[in-house]
C-alpha cells in the first residue's frame, strides 16, 4: 500500500490514487474498483459526470474496507454551479456513492461553456457551498480541477477555506509549468490524471528503452516519473493485470538523468485538450 502526503489543511491523501474515469457504469466499474482496492489502492476519485458514483460505492460496500481507510474523490459538474445547485450537487453525490462523507471535492472545470467567462462569480458560489458542506461534515477537503492561474487568482479573493488540490492533464508529454509553479508556490497539491497520457505516450521508444533499463513497464516509468516530481498519479484502468502494475511503482527510483530524458518527451503524444476547443 501506498504511502500519503499531507495536504495544506493537514490532512493525508495516498500518493496514488485510481481514476475512474471512461469506466462506465455498471459491472465495469464497480468491478475495477473492487479490484483496485483489492489490489491495495485506497484512493478513488470518481466525478458526477462519470456518472458511476452509485457503482463506486456499491464496490466500497463490498470490499469491506473501512470508510476511514478510505480516501474518496467526486467533483461537481459544469451544470452544477451556483450556491444552491452545488448545495445539492454534493448531496446528490453522498447518496449516490452511499456515504456520509467524502474526503476531497473537486470543482470540476473553472469556466464551463454554459456560463463562460462569468467563472469568477460561479465558482465563489459554488465553492460557498462547498465551505459550508466542509463545515457541516460531508467533505474533509476541498479544491479544484482544471484550473489555470488567473481562475485560482480569482478564487483565492473570496475563498475563506483555501483549495489544497489542483487536478489537471499531466504527464511527460504535457507539463503545465505555469500552473504547476503557480500551485506549489501556493502548496496546492497537483493530483495528475491522464498520467498515462491517455496511453498514447506508452509506446515511445524513448520511454520503452528507460523502462527495459530499470526492468519496469513503461507505464510504471511515467507513474514513477509523477511522483518523483511531486505530483499525485491517478492511473485507470479496468484491466486488473494493469490495475497491480500501476501501483508496483514503489520498489525502484529514476535517476536524474533519466528525469531529465523524460522531460523531452514534452509535446512527443500531444498536450491537454480543453474539452470546447476554446481557450478558457
Ligand atoms: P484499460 O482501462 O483498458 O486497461 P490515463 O490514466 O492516462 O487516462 O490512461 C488510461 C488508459 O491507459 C486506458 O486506456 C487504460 O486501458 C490504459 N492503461 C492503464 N494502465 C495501463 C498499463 N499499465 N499499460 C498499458 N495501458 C494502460
């Protein structure tokens, strides 16, 4: 099992943690999940629009692993925003995953299409209503995803309890210096999802011929490369053979120059995609 960080707030988060996103609903999902926490993962991150909370609880209950030695993820959806519909997005989000509590909500996207560039006043709403839920018991952390500096600069003008997670596309192939300098000046954790670049970065030779060398997978290379930067990899996979690979990452270290040599890969499988093609 994994060891954690400490987030600002000071509470623990396991250092990898299993997205489930494109895991659709249903056996798929609820069955990679029972399998990742099998396999030792005690961190799942889940959103409403993956729309398979109700599968991730269902594999929860059946694990039979302790809410508390758990650390679970959801996120509010762009349809969601606004003090009184986040209100209820977060309930909506407990009952479906069947818990009291999570321990880290996420704002999904800082600036959605539907209500494009009003962003600063939505997610002070939004996040309002997060604070409140922090306050009441149903959330443990908060923070966001997505997030550029200017959409942080902004939060951070009316936000009373400070965002301790910035969750974004990142990998070798896209390495988002300026947010990532902006968040650790902050000590705002950057969890990585697409770790594996979507998968597309696993079959550069670069990659293969640094994995071959330390007798790993390349996919166990770019994790490793992840947190060896400091960031918090949430690999998926609904394969359980991958679903083990993706967490035997803590018996070997890169060297410097191999960091160095993964960070050419910069561009080599394409960077992050806003999902509306404009810039936001
Ligand atoms: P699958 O779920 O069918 O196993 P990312 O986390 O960067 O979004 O990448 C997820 C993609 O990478 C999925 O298509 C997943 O496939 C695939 N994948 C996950 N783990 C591995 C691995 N260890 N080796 C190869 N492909 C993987």
């Amino acid at each position: 099992i994994s060891s954690n960080y400490q987030l600002s707030n000071g509470q623990m988060i396991p250092v990898v943690g299993f997205g489930t996103w494109q895991a659709p609903d249903g056996n798929v999902a609820e069955k990679a999940v029972l399998d990742a926490l099998e396999a030792g993962y005690r961190h799942i991150d889940t959103a409403a629009i993956y729309k398979n909370e109700a599968s991730v609880g269902r594999a929860i209950k059946k694990s039979g692993i302790k809410r508390e030695e758990l650390f679970l993820t959801t996120k509010l959806w762009n349809d969601s925003h606004s003090y009184e519909k986040a209100t209820k997005a977060i309930d909506d989000s407990l009952k479906r995953l069947d818990v009291d509590y999570v321990d880290l909500y996420l704002i999904h996207w800082p600036n959605p299409v539907d209500i494009r560039g009003e962003y600063s006043k939505w997610n002070a709403e939004s996040w309002q209503a997060m604070e409140e839920a922090v306050e009441a018991g149903k959330i443990k952390s908060i923070g966001v995803s997505n997030f550029h500096p200017h959409h942080l600069e902004e939060l951070l003008k009316t936000a009373r309890i400070k965002p301790v997670v910035n969750q974004i596309f990142l990998n070798p192939s896209d390495h988002q210096a300026k947010i990532v300098e902006f968040c650790q000046k902050q000590d705002i954790l950057l969890e990585a999802y697409s770790p594996l670049g979507t998968g597309e970065i696993l079959g550069l030779n670069e990659l293969n011929d640094i994995a071959k060398r330390y007798n790993k997978t390349s996919a166990q290379v770019v994790l490793r490369w992840s947190l060896q930067k400091g960031f918090l990899p949430l690999p998926k996979s609904v394969t359980p053979k991958r679903i083990k690979e993706n967490l035997a990452i803590f018996d070997f270290e890169l060297s410097k120059e191999d960091m160095a040599l993964l960070a050419q890969l910069e561009g080599k499988a394409g960077f992050a995609k806003d999902p509306d093609n404009v810039d936001f």
